[in-house]
C-alpha cells in the first residue's frame, strides 16, 4: 500500500515535470536560431523569432505593419507617426518611442525598448559610430536598402522571414510581380515613340529620380520614360535635383509630383509654364496611402505602377478597376477596409500626412 | 570729371554682366533666340512661348534678384565694418542671417505652404537685431563692442535654435526643404519675389547710400564723431536699421548665401580704398557682379543646381587672395 502512494506521488511528480517541460521548452525546441540576409550581404543570426521590433527605417515600419506585427513594434521613426492610415492600424504607435532622429541612435532610448532586432535605413548603416553602438550591445541589426522593385521585394521576404511571417510576405511579393506581369502585357505592345515621357517630382519640384534606383525601376515597369534618369543629376544628401532649364529641355508630356500642393505650385509658376504636361495641365499628384506610392522609402510600388500605367495610357488600361485593386489591396493586406470616401482621399493626396 | 567716370563704370558693369548673363543656361537659346524675345517684348511681335518663358520668366528674374541680393549684402557689410571699426564684422553681424534661418526653417515646419517663410524669416531676422540692440543698450561704455557681442550672442542661439529645429523636422518631408532653404538659392526668383523683398532692399540700400558721408565720420570712432558735432546714436541706429533691412530682404528671398556680406567689402576697399563716399557705391556695383557671375556658373555647371554657398566660397577666396597680392592691400 504505502508503496502505491509512493508510486503514485512519484508519478504526480513526473507528470507535473513533463507538463512544465512540454509548456516551456518545447515551443522553444522548435524555433531553432535561424538566419536572414540584409542588402549589405550580411547573414544576420536570430536566436528566436524576435518579440520587440524596432524600426527605425519608416520603410520598414510600414512592412512590418503589413505583416501584422505592426503591434510588435517597441521603438519607430518619427515618420511613421504621420501617417493617417498606418494610425488607424496601429493607434498606439502615436505613444511608441523615437530613438533615432535623422539617422542619428540615441542608444540609451533604444535599449530602454528591449528590441530584438533592430531594422536600419542603409544610410544610418554606412555610419560606423551609429553601427558600433548596436554592436556593442549585441543588438542584431537588418540593413533595409533597395535600389530596384527585385531588391525591394528581397528585402520584404527577408523581413517576413525575420520577423515569422514568411507566407505573408510571399504573398505580398506575388501581388508585386502579378502587377509588373499585367502591366508589361500591355505596355509592350506601345512603340518607343508612343510613349509617354514623364517627370516625377518627389517633395519639392525640382527634386527627381536618377538612374539605378527604384523609382527610375518602377517607372519604367509602368511603361513610360522617365526623363531624368538618362541625366547625370548633382545628388545632394542622397536626394537628385534638376535645374529648371533642363527639365524644360526634357519637355515632359506628363509630370507626377507626390507632394501635396506642388502640383498647383507647378501649374501656376510661370517659370513652369514652357513644358508640354504644363500646358496641357497633365500634372497629377501620385496618390498617398500607407506610403507616398512610387516613393524611394514607399510599400506600394505596385499600385504606384498601375496608376501611373492607367493615368498616361487611359484607353489602354480601361479594363483595370482600380478603386476595386485598392480597396482588395489593403484589405488583403492591412485588414483594412476602406470607405469610398477614404479611397478618394487616397488618389486625391489629401491630407494623408498629418502632423503629430 | 573722375567722378563721373567712376560711376558709369560701377553701373556699365553690371549691366553688361546680367545682358550677358541672359544667354547663359541649360536650355540651348541661340543669341538670335534671345534678341527675339526681347525686342519682340518690345515690338509686341509674336514669339516662341518656350524661349519667351526661359528669358523673361527664368533667367531675367534671377539675374535681377541676384543682383540685387548681392548689392545688398555688400553694402550692409561694408556698412557694419566701418561702422564697428572691425574688418572681420559681415552683413549678418547683428544675428539677421541666423534670425531670418531660423524664421525660415519655423515655418516651413509649421504651415504647409511656402509662402510663410518670407515673412517669417524677415520678421525673424528683425527680431534678432533687436535684440542685439537691446544688449547693446545694457552698458552706456563702448556701445560698438556691446553690440558686437551681442550680434554673436544671438547669432549663436538662433543657429542652436535651427539646429534644434532641424533635429525635430521630419527628415522626409521638412528637413530636406530646411537645408536647402539654409544652403542658399535664387531657383525660387521671380518677380513677386522681386517687388516684395525688392522694397526692403532698395530702402536699404538708398538709406545707406544717403549717410555714406557720415560712415567716415562714425568710423573714426564715437567720441571723435561727437566731438565733430554727429549724433552718434541716432546715425548708429539709422545705419543698423537700413543694413538690416537690406539683408533681411535678401536672406528672405535667397535664403542664407554666406561669404558675400564680409568679402565684397574688402575687395572694394583694396579697389577703391577706404573712403566711405566711393566704397559704398563699389560695394554696391561689385555685389552685383559677384552674384551674377556665381549664379551663371551655379546654372552651368551641373544639370542640377549647386547652392550658392558652397560657390560663393570657392570663386571668392582666390578672387580675393588675387586681389590682396595685386593691390598688396595698399588702399586698405
């Protein structure tokens, strides 16, 4: 008898243990360290699927939003407070802290978010006190730069692996080249001489795409000429401007601005008054949702492509809804569901930035 | 006689420069392109609207504001360095520089619009020499280098200030848009620029003009000026009052475009020698010059366009070691 109570206590006790063990180390077992490689070439060592994340590239944020782990988010970039649509995804980005400011890491804030991995714009990463700082504290960092769409849809795979939600990126990234496919099927039946010549301006007027960088990549996908990117422009902190002689010299058939109110600027200053898309008022702000679409730093590259592809080739594209591909877009891939009323905020570039 | 000479020749250079300026840009215009353009302004014939748009709505607005931007930075900074007796002392001595890029980089972190930063970053350049006016008034002793000081005191906290500013800006949007207003450009020129920013310019620069006599007088110092039966207070207020005006004019328009306030001035003096009377008038031709040229050469170097800071700096500092070794600093 007194030998069965033994048994009987011995077994309680084992069958806690492997309760506990079961509870505690197997999960575990299975997220073995696995590794992801940043746009430097750098195969960066996870221990486990990261819990804290820290964006401070603003790119990177809107990813990981995407990906649903937007709430993960310990520590973000100024940027991405402004963002009407990614607060109404994640209202409490608006407390996140702020440990980096032009491209300068405030460590001591940022160690205070605890992260686990730590996404970095390539400019902050080509600073080496910045780089020693993480490295001191063992902080595993991802380099986010991109400098075409077949980067830019590298580095979101490798965030979704990063950061557990591979399939999520996959199907993003599917979308992408689904896109760039529709687009070509017909763009490639337009002549050279057919097509359209535009100009895009980012932010201020004068600033533009060079060559070799994704918007000089997109553009082309969306079946125009873009006509900077042929110039050897002056870079200014990483940013391209052109001189207005020379933009006149371009005489762009359409111009895309992606800033809110430049588009009047253009079409109203005389000294604009000389190009072809002025004349004939083809100057259209490119629409702004999560991100500036067509952005360097922009998540919707691919509605940005068939935009741009439907507003200068309006006969050739009548076939693509594109209230409808926006409004499937973001909710297959944000959760979010938009209203008519927001959609048109979208494509006007009203107001979709505001000020924290 | 000699006189007379002197003055056609401080406005026949300029004038030749900014017609010659006219035919320079990236847009290929032929002379005959230009000439049309301008006489068919004149003989109301027809003409190509792209040529007529490069010429009178690009090129003639910059050249005219360049101008003017640098006559009056010269002429304020050959102002101040008589006045203070300091030939280290530029146009923006009194923190208007700072003031106006701290106004400036305010407000285009607070309104959307570009249009607020004009008067902004005028009000703000006024406000900074105020205040150094205010400093100076705290001691009765040596007023000069009480305002001095305090022109550095206050020129220092407005550019902790922009920096500060520069710090918070949203690095997509606001920060860009802050450097390139501190670095320096004529790109925005155009002909409101001209009339709204021209008024505080030319009351300047004509104020100045006025008490070039009187400079002499004030830089021999305060007790030999009173002594001479000048109001030194009122004359120093007066002189501060046009120079401030005519460079927070210029720096609201062109943003901060270094180097021309303190320079200039002294390639007048080693020109034309110390006497108030002739470097105030070449201070005034000579800024003109500067500008035009460096602006031509800021449109035809690259397909883009360098701040004018960096060209100022880089033409300037031979231009004026040439000058120092020709003249070997004799009318200094």
């Amino acid at each position: 008898m007194m030998q069965y109570v033994h048994f009987k206590r011995y077994a309680k006790s084992v069958a806690i243990r492997l309760l506990f063990t079961a509870l505690f180390f197997i999960p575990k077992a299975y997220c073995e360290p696995f590794h992801v490689t940043d746009s430097a070439g750098r195969r960066v060592l996870l221990e486990n699927a990261p819990e804290r994340i820290a964006c401070l590239y603003a790119f990177t944020g809107h990813v990981v939003t995407m990906l649903g782990r937007g709430g993960d988010m310990v520590a973000i970039v100024n940027g991405l407070k402004k963002d009407v649509l990614l607060n109404r995804i994640q209202p409490e980005i608006r407390n996140t802290p702020v440990p980096a400011r032009g491209g300068v890491i405030h460590i001591e804030a940022l160690l205070k978010t605890r992260p686990d991995i730590v996404f970095l714009k390539p400019d902050t990463a080509t600073i080496a006190s910045e780089i020693k700082k993480l490295e001191q504290f063992n902080l595993p960092y991802f380099i986010a730069g991109y400098r075409s769409m077949a980067q830019q849809m590298t580095i979101i795979e490798q965030i979704g692996k990063a950061v557990g939600k591979t399939n999520k990126a996959k199907a993003y990234t599917q979308y992408y080249r689904n896109v760039i496919s529709r687009v070509k099927q017909v763009t490639d039946h337009i002549g050279q001489k057919e097509r359209i010549r535009i100009y895009h301006s980012s932010n201020e007027p004068t600033r533009t795409d060079a060559p070799g960088t994704l918007e000089a990549d997109w553009t082309k996908a969306a079946g125009v000429i873009n006509v900077s990117v042929e110039s050897r422009l002056q870079a200014r902190g990483g940013k391209y401007f052109a001189d207005i002689e020379q933009i006149i010299l371009w005489n762009p058939d359409v111009i895309i601005v992606n800033e809110d109110g430049v588009d009047h600027e253009i079409l109203t200053d005389q000294k604009w008054a000389p190009i072809k898309a002025v004349n004939q008022k083809k100057v259209f702000p490119i629409p702004v949702g999560i991100s500036r679409w067509g952005h360097p730093g922009g998540l919707e590259t691919p509605l940005a492509i068939l935009w741009t592809a439907q507003k200068v080739y309006p006969q050739r594209f009548e076939h693509i809804d594109l209230k409808a591909e926006i409004r499937n877009f973001y909710h297959r891939f944000f959760n979010l569901d938009l209203t008519d009323d927001m959609i048109d905020k979208i494509l006007a570039n009203q107001n979709m930035r505001r000020d924290p | 006689m000699r006189l007379t000479r002197f003055y056609i020749i401080l406005v026949t250079i300029p004038a030749l420069l900014a017609g010659i300026s006219i035919f320079f840009g990236r847009y290929p215009l032929t002379i005959e392109n230009v000439f049309n353009v301008l006489f068919g302004l004149v003989l109301n014939h027809n003409v190509d609207p792209t040529h007529l748009g490069i010429v009178v709505h690009i090129r003639l607005p910059r050249i005219i504001l360049g101008a003017m931007v640098g006559a009056s930075l010269s002429v304020s900074g050959a102002a101040f360095q008589g006045m203070f007796r300091n030939p280290l002392v530029s146009s923006g001595m009194l923190g208007v520089s700072s003031g106006a890029g701290f106004g400036a980089a305010l407000a285009l972190i607070l309104f959307d619009h570009f249009f607020w930063v004009y008067p902004f970053s005028f009000g703000f350049g006024l406000i900074a020499v105020l205040l150094c006016f205010i400093i100076g008034r705290f001691t009765s002793a040596n007023q000069s280098i009480t305002l001095v000081l305090g022109g550095v005191i206050v020129g220092s906290v407005f550019s902790a200030l922009i920096s500060f500013l520069k710090y918070v800006a949203d690095p997509m949007d606001e920060l860009p848009a802050i450097v390139f207003w501190l670095m320096g450009s004529l790109s925005r020129a155009d002909y409101t620029h001209i009339l709204v920013a021209g008024i505080p310019m030319i009351a300047g620069t004509i104020g100045l003009i006025a008490v070039k006599w009187k400079l002499n007088v004030l830089a021999m110092g305060d007790r030999e000026a009173q002594s001479l039966g000048l109001n030194v207070k009122a004359y120093r207020l007066f002189v501060i009052i046009c120079a401030t005006l005519a460079t927070a004019g210029a720096v609201c328009v062109s943003g901060v475009i270094g180097w021309i306030g303190l320079v200039v001035p002294h390639m007048g003096r080693m020109l034309t020698g110390n006497d108030n009377r002739r470097l105030i008038p070449a201070c005034i031709s000579i800024g003109a010059c500067f500008l035009i040229i460096v602006d031509d050469i800021s449109r035809l170097l690259t397909s883009s366009e360098m701040p004018l800071g960096i060209l100022t700096s880089i033409l300037g500092g031979p231009f004026f070691i040439y000058l120092l070794k020709k003249t070997k600093g004799r009318q200094w």
